[in-house]
C-alpha cells in the first residue's frame, strides 16, 4: 500500500522495534495525527482468545471518562411511559414497531447505538440481519437492553463505548480525538484497560493480550507494551 508523504514522515518518528509505555505512544499518536481533520485516536488489542468458542469471547461496555469527542445519535425502541423517558433524557429517536420498515426497507440507518427495554427485544430481533453485521444489535451485556433507558442514554452520550472480539480475536475501540489532551486520552485508555482486563475469559489458557497498538485515523501504528498488563 503506497502512503503519501505526510504518513511517511510521520512514520519516520515511530520506531517500530519498539514496544513503548503507554503515555508515550499516546503522545506519539497524537503527533503523527496530521490529517487535515480532527483525526480519531484509536486503541487495537490483540488477544489470545478464540471467539469461535462463547466461553472466550468477549463484550462489554465502558464510559470513557473524557468522552469520545464525537456526537453519538441513539435510537431507543420502547413503548408506554418509557418512551417518554428517553425523549426526556436526550434520545434522538424513539419508536417500537413503525421503525422496522424504515430501517429494514429504506435503509435508515442514522444513528450510532440503539437502546431497547427487554419487552421490545422481540420487534427488534427482526431487524438482526441488519443491526447484527454492524454491531448496533442492543445487548444486555454491553447494557443496551434495559429498563433503565434514562442511564443507557446518559452513559452513551457521556462517552460509553462498547468493545467486543472481532473475526481475529482484536478489539478495535476508539480513545477520543488528537485534539485532546494527552492527559485526557491516558485517562480514557486506563479505563478501557481497565475493562478489558476484567473481562478476561475464565476459560483461557495461555496469554490474554497479545499485542496493543494505538493509532490516529490516518497514522501510523504505535506498539504498546503489554508487559505491565
């Protein structure tokens, strides 16, 4: 893949033998973020599991304490006096059944995480075939299934983020923005680890994380060392 001259000097500042402490791969990443836009600080982790086996799989959610930097829109399906609750609580859409034919047959698809109570888990699990594959599929564990749809929406809108195992076994989660302090990005990446860790299956043997690689949207890779995790 041929890089443009940006992305190679910015790459000429990153050793790649190197595996480096966390703060300093954040402020790398942040320095090599040369996009014209605020480019989005991205955290890869590497993990030892198999997700083909359930017991090793991995999902969850965390609130980053400084946020993500981006606006997230929440769709939240619910009916009744709950529906009432996510529009005062800051939802940017909510509905029950009238949303099915606009999100399976106009292709609607504005917004960033859906919000479900448990008693319309059965309208949404129609919509699988298209919330599944872009991992909006609300989920008790990752807290998107649930009665409390007023601390759902403000987790989400405060900087919750949901992290789950893709195809090869990394976790892909973003950190925030270059434009943050590198103070702020640290804190975020502490309580993701944080998270990550806890989740650790009971079920694995063998090393749990892999390799850890901190990035800009348009950067290059920033080795972490894994050694004090």
């Amino acid at each position: 893949m041929k890089h443009g001259k940006k992305y190679v000097e910015a790459a000429k500042l990153v050793d790649r033998a190197v595996q480096y402490e966390p703060a300093d791969a954040i402020a790398l990443a942040k320095k090599t973020a040369v996009a014209k836009f605020d480019e989005t600080i991205e955290a890869h982790i590497r993990t030892g599991c198999d997700g083909r086996h359930a017991e090793q799989q991995i999902r969850g959610a965390v609130v980053l304490p400084n946020g993500t930097g981006k606006t997230v829109k929440v769709l939240v399906f619910a009916k009744g006096d709950k529906l009432t609750e996510a529009e005062a609580a800051g939802a940017d859409y909510v509905g029950g059944e009238e949303l099915i034919p606009r999100i399976q047959k106009d292709g609607w698809l504005d917004f960033d995480v859906v919000v479900a109570t448990p008693d319309m888990m059965g309208v949404v699990g129609r919509l699988g075939k298209v919330l599944g594959p872009k991992g909006l599929m609300p989920n008790p564990k990752a807290g998107t299934v649930t009665m409390d749809v007023t601390k759902a929406i403000n987790d989400i809108k405060a900087g919750k983020i949901e992290y789950r195992l893709d195809k090869n076994n990394i976790v892909h989660v973003p950190l925030g923005k270059a434009s943050f302090t590198e103070e702020a990005l640290q804190e975020n990446f502490n309580a993701l680890m944080e998270a990550i860790i806890k989740a650790k299956p009971s079920a694995l043997k063998g090393q749990y994380l892999r390799s850890i690689t901190i990035t800009s949207t348009m950067g290059p890779g920033v080795k972490v060392s894994v050694a004090k995790f």
